[in-house]
C-alpha cells in the first residue's frame, strides 16, 4: 500500500496522524470526525487541540500542509495560530 506524502518523511518527530490519533483517542472522537465536516462543539474542541499541539510539536509544517492533512482551508490554521499566540 502506498504511504501518504506524510508518513514517507522520516523524522524525529511525531507525525500529525499520531497527534491527531492521540487526541481523537482523547476526546472519544474518530480521526475521520476531526478531519470532516460536522461542526459539534466536541469537534471543534478536538481541532483546536490539534491545530496547537501541532503548531508546538511540528514547527516545520506550513499552514499549506497542516491544512490539506486536516481537511481546511490554510486561512482557518493561520487563524487558530494567530489565535495561540495572543493567549
């Protein structure tokens, strides 16, 4: 089976699947859900997390990237960056 763009970089950090895996496991979601489209105020909560926590973990990712691994638009990442940082 062919590995997405992703996985094939090997480096000593963890991938974003493992971040968002953790916190799917975290807040009793799937990782499907947190990458769709619903909108239910647990959803955004486990988005959140994961746009920080990969944000801090993966400082070498782009908004671009971070972006199309979760489904969203780069504006939505920069925001919840932008977001981060001001708290």
């Amino acid at each position: 089976m062919k590995q997405p763009w992703f996985c094939i970089i090997e480096c000593d950090r963890r991938s974003m699947t493992e971040i968002v895996s953790e916190i799917a496991g975290r807040y009793h979601v799937r990782v499907a859900d947190i990458i769709g489209h619903r909108r239910t105020p647990v959803l955004g909560m486990a988005r959140q997390e994961a746009y920080d926590v990969i944000r801090v973990e993966r400082p070498d990712l782009t908004s671009g990237q971070v972006a199309r691994f979760l489904n969203r638009e780069s504006s939505t990442i920069r925001h919840a960056w932008r977001k981060q940082q001001a708290a």
